[in-house]
C-alpha cells in the first residue's frame, strides 16, 4: 500500500505541475512550483528507501528465525527419532525383569509356605517323641526304682516285707512284659514273687537276676535318654536352619514385591515418556513443514517487495531527474506570458498549456497504478472543460490536486502505523 501511494503521488506530481504550469500563465504572478514538487518527490524516495531498510531488518530477522528454527526443529526430531526406539528397548527390557521378578516373587512364597509347613510338622512330630520319651522314661524310672528296692531288701534279709510292696506288683508286670529276659530267670523271679516269704532262693540267684535286670534297664534308660537328647538337638538346628530360611525368604519377597512396584511405575512413565516423544516428533515435523513453507512465502514476498520498491525508486528518480533537467525548467518558463501579451496571445498560451497539461495527465495516467487513476481521469476531464481556459479557471483543478495529495499521505499515514504495529507485535 505505501508503494502503491508513492506511485500515486508522483503520479499527481506530474499533474500538479502540468496543471500548476497553466495556473501560472493565466495569473501571471505564480511562482515556480516544481521545486517544491521535486522536494517532495525527494522526501518520497527516502521515506520509501528508510521503509525498504526497515523492511529489508523485519525479513532478515525473520529469515534468521527460519534457519535457526528449523535447525533447531530438526535437531528436535533426530532426537525424538533416536529416543523412541531407546525407550522402546528399555520398556521391553524392564517388562521382561518384572515377568522375573513376579516368577522369582512367587517361587520364595511357596518356599516360605513349604518351610513353615516344614517346621509345623517337625514341632509337631517333636511333641510327639517327647511325650512317647517321658512315658518310656517314667515306666523304665518306676522299674529300675522297684529292682534297687528288692535288690536292697533281699540283701538285708527282708524279702517278705518287700512282698508286701508296690515294688512287688511292679516286678510282677515287669518279668511278665520283659523281652529280654530268659525264661529260666523270668520264671525263678515269679516263683520268687509268687511265693511268698516262705520262698528262699540259693546263692543269691534272685539277688543276680535283679541286678542284672537293672544293669539292663538302667542302660536301655540311658540310651533312649541319649537318643531323646539327639532328636531335640536336631530339631533345634532344623528350627533354627528352618528360620534362617523363612527369613531370607520373607526378605525375598519383600525385595521382589518392592522391585516389581518400582518396575511397574517405571514401565508407566516410560510408555508415558515414549507416548509424549512420539506426539512431539509430529507435532515438530509439522511445525517445520510449515516453518519451511511459510519461509518459502515469506522469501518469495520479499523478493516481489524488493523488485517492487526498486522500480518505484527508478520511477521516482526520473521523475525527479526530468523534473530537475533544464528542459523542464524551460517549458517551465515558456509557459509565462510577458507583461506586454495581449489577451487573445494569454489566451491562446493558456490553451496550448491546457493541451500540453492534459498530454502530461495522460502520460501519467498511462504509468499510474489502478488506484490512482481514478483521480488523474477526473483531472484531465476538468482540463478539458471550457471554464480551464478562464482566469481562475485551475484554481477548482490544483484544489482537486491538493485534496487527492493529502488522501493519500493520510492513507500513506495509514500504513505507516499498521506496519509500526506488526513490527512491534513482531518482535
């Protein structure tokens, strides 16, 4: 739009002088006005030269962010491309540890199951022997107890009163239940005890037998005592092995129940991290698509700006060189009558202006934009009427100049603004 109001204005430029030139010849006291129409075409071409250095800034910053940008995007993407399948392997790997981790979890509950059901049954078994001891125990006591007695009695001559015992009956059921016994002496210690006080036995043979008996006894006591001494020292080490056991594998499990935990959130935030990494790859290739075709836009625009503004600056410097050449300047000066012209000689001059003015509108009109066209047709229509020949006749013309000259510095204006604007927004 700024360029496209450049143009206008050296387009109206070249009608304001055509037009000025006839003003002055009819008047006769006008002043030159092409300089102050070259100074504003001069203050035209560096305002559009100080826009296209502002521009030429704008696009280069904008071209830095394309290169800068896009490496950036595409150093984004070789990294998402490489990450996702590290992330793939790594929750592959770790899936793998935590289908272990569950088998391993549970084979060490079963294990800790099977040793306490082992220890359940060993105490229980335990209990068992010791009761079945304590009776064997007790029953071989009362035995060997009863023998010393008798033992002691016959000794002293007092058989028949030890008879009269418990430790009598005892002796009865003991030589009556006896496997180790030998039928000669089974049946000389019941004949003993069956007779009564009335019974006596030659050279001590029942004093033998008792002792005998009692060595025996005493010794099956001691070994069963030995045995029951052995079992509760294996079961003891058993429990205690059997312990360490259920320990270690209630550590087992509390390990593998924490690290099957810490395996299944990381699988979480890895699939999280990989779902994440794989929108992000899209959405930057994306992005760079349209960074790279907005880039190719926005080059191509520059590119048509530039060529643009460089044929404005061309149109605006030969205009300005015409403007300034002595030709000009000369035309310029023919154009005013001299004190002595007559009325019909000012008139004449003044329609010869008049076609040389609308010539110069036409030739503007022919280089104009579209947009000021519109304008330059109705200048040259008013030229080509009948009150142009007349005294005061392009004051209605210049004033027709002058009003389209500030529309468009107020659409130049305008733009100034908006393009301030997106600058600022820009940056």
């Amino acid at each position: 739009m700024v360029r496209l109001a450049a143009t206008a204005m050296a387009s109206l430029a070249w009608g304001a002088c055509a037009v000025s030139s006839v003003s002055s010849a009819v008047e006769r006291g006008a002043q030159n006005p092409i300089r102050k129409v070259v100074t504003m075409l001069q203050s035209m071409q560096k305002k559009v030269e100080l826009e296209g250095e502002k521009e030429k800034e704008l696009y280069e910053k904008f071209l830095c962010h394309c290169k800068t940008g896009g490496g950036d995007l595409q150093a984004s993407i070789a990294a998402a491309e490489a990450k996702g399948p590290e992330v793939g392997s790594s929750i592959e790997a770790a899936e793998g540890k935590l289908a272990q981790a569950k088998a391993d979890l549970k084979s060490a509950q079963s294990d800790r199951s099977a040793a306490k059901s082992t220890m359940s049954e060993a105490s229980a078994l335990r209990e068992k022997e010791a009761a079945a001891f304590a009776k064997e125990k007790a029953e071989q006591s009362t035995n060997i107890a009863a023998i010393e007695k008798a033992v002691t009695a016959l000794e002293k001559g007092m058989a028949g009163s030890f008879l009269q015992t418990s430790g009598a009956q005892v002796l009865r059921a003991l030589a009556a239940s006896s496997q180790t016994m030998l039928d000669a002496d089974r049946q000389e210690l019941v004949a003993f005890l069956s007779q009564g006080s009335g019974y006596a036995p030659s050279s001590g043979e029942i004093t033998g037998i008792l002792k005998q008996l009692f060595a025996e006894m005493s010794k099956d006591l001691s070994e069963i005592s030995a045995t029951e001494e052995a079992a509760i020292k294996n079961y003891e080490e058993m429990m205690s092995a059997k312990k360490k056991e259920v320990a270690s594998l209630t550590a087992t499990v509390e390990t593998k129940t924490q690290q099957i935990g810490e395996l299944g959130m990381s699988i979480v935030q890895m699939k999280a991290d990989l779902s994440d990494t794989q929108a992000t790859l899209l959405e930057d290739k994306k992005y760079l698509a349209d960074l790279e075709q907005s880039c190719a836009t926005k080059t191509s625009e520059w590119e048509e700006r530039s060529k643009t503004r460089a044929e404005e600056l061309v149109a605006l410097a030969d205009t300005i060189k015409i403007l300034n050449d002595d030709d000009a300047l000369d035309l310029f000066k023919s154009t005013l009558p001299s004190a002595s012209a007559s009325f019909v000689q000012l008139r004449a001059s003044a329609g010869a202006q008049r076609a040389r003015a609308l010539a110069l509108v036409h030739a503007a009109r022919a280089s104009a934009v579209v947009q000021a066209r519109p304008g330059l047709d109705l200048l040259a229509l008013t030229l080509a009427g009948k009150r142009a020949l007349n005294a005061g006749g392009f004051d209605k013309v210049i004033t027709m100049i002058d009003g389209m000259i500030e529309v468009l510095k107020k659409e130049q204006k305008d733009d100034d603004d908006k393009e301030e604007y997106c600058k600022a927004q820009f940056d």
